[in-house]
C-alpha cells in the first residue's frame, strides 16, 4: 500500500510546486520565501523514487536514485531556515530586517547543510531495504541524533510563534506542532508513509503561509 500513498504524495508535492511557480510568476521571483520551490521539488523527487522503486526494481540505478535523495535532503531542506527568516521579517522586527538579520539566517543554514552531509551524506553507505512494498535504499547503521532536523524544525517554530503572534498567523506554527507530534508519537498502522503525511501538512502550511505574505503584502517589501 505505500507505494501508492508515497505516489499521491509526489502527485500533491507537484501540486504544490506548479502552485508555488504560479505564484513566483505573478508576485516575482526576488523574494527568500521562493527557497520553498526547491524544498518541495525534493519532496516531489523523494517521494516518486519511493514509490517507483518496486517497479524500477534492485540494481545499481534506484541505489544512484536513492543517493540522491540523501543529497537533495541534505542541501534543500537546511533552506526553510532561510524561509523562517524572511517570513518573519514582515512583522517589525528590526533586528531581522537588516544585513545582520540575514548573515544570522544564512550561516545557520550553510551550519546545517554542512552537519547533514557529515552525518549523513557524505560517504553513505546504502543497503537495500524492502519494508511494506516499497523497496529503496537506506542508509546502513544509526549516525546519532538528527541535528539538521532538529535546528530546522527550531527555525521553524520560533518563526511560527512570531507570526502567531505579530499577525495573529496561526497556520505555519500549527504545521510545525503537527508534524512534530507526528513524528514523537509512534501511529499503529502497518506503514511507513503515514507518517510522512504530517511532512505534508507542514509543506502546505508553509505554501499558505508564502501565499498569506503575497497576496497581503507588497512584494516590494518581502
């Protein structure tokens, strides 16, 4: 079953992008928020692989497939940093706004990059893996917490309280609580896709979010 869940995921990820470069088109392309374009164009690569990889079947081409999953999740995902930062540039505060504001954001987020291909990208070493009818590609052996998770989803949520708060926002911090429940909270069902669903979730609170800001705001100001 979770091909086909892994599938409907791509197909909603894909939505979400061709909505998002509708969006880009129409409200200009010179905005930080737009980093959401790549995070999601990832989360459509990933998601397809997975679902495809019983068809595409064990050999050395879904195991480069898979690699670079680990690539694109190690250099995409540390972006919504800087998408934390420019939503939360629009409420007032100043010290975001300026030069020192964006130097903050961008070493923390070249700061997660780096740690995720050292924990887990560079030198990976994948094994086969067939759980539920999907066959991938894992990474083999434990490599410690998820530190690049763990400060995205931090960046996230304080940009989530801000916006709760400044603008009376409440989407994009509901988004993060979601999925950080769903990720601590194990679900009984026989699958591993279920959970990705609350990845989903914040995906669409975020596109929400990017959409709040430009229908709302001038983009000039972005």
């Amino acid at each position: 079953m979770d091909p086909y869940i892994y599938g409907l995921y791509s197909l909603i990820y894909l939505f979400l992008f061709l909505w998002g470069l509708k969006l880009s088109i129409k409200y200009g392309f010179l905005s930080w928020l737009n980093v959401l374009l790549l995070v999601t164009f990832g989360l459509v690569y990933d998601n397809l692989v997975l679902a495809m990889g019983s068809i595409i079947g064990e050999g050395s081409f879904l195991k480069a497939l898979n690699e670079m999953r680990y690539w694109f999740h190690a250099f995409f995902t540390p972006l919504l940093i800087l998408f934390s930062w420019a939503a939360i540039r629009k409420p007032e505060i100043h010290w975001l706004k300026g030069r020192a504001g964006f130097v903050l954001a961008g070493v923390f987020t070249l700061a997660m990059i780096i740690a995720e291909l050292i924990q887990n990208t560079i030198g990976i070493k994948l094994e086969s893996a067939r759980k539920y009818g999907v066959l991938s590609y894992e990474s083999a052996g434990s490599h410690g917490p998820p530190v690049m998770i763990i400060g995205v989803t931090v960046a996230l949520l304080f940009a989530g309280i801000i916006l709760w708060k400044k603008l009376n926002w409440t989407w994009m911090a509901i988004g993060v609580i979601l999925m950080g429940i769903g990720s601590a909270v194990p679900i009984p069902l026989e699958s591993d896709a279920a959970t990705n669903g609350f990845e989903l979730i914040l995906l669409i609170s975020l596109w929400a979010t990017k959409a709040f800001f430009e229908r709302n705001s001038d983009q000039a100001t972005i």
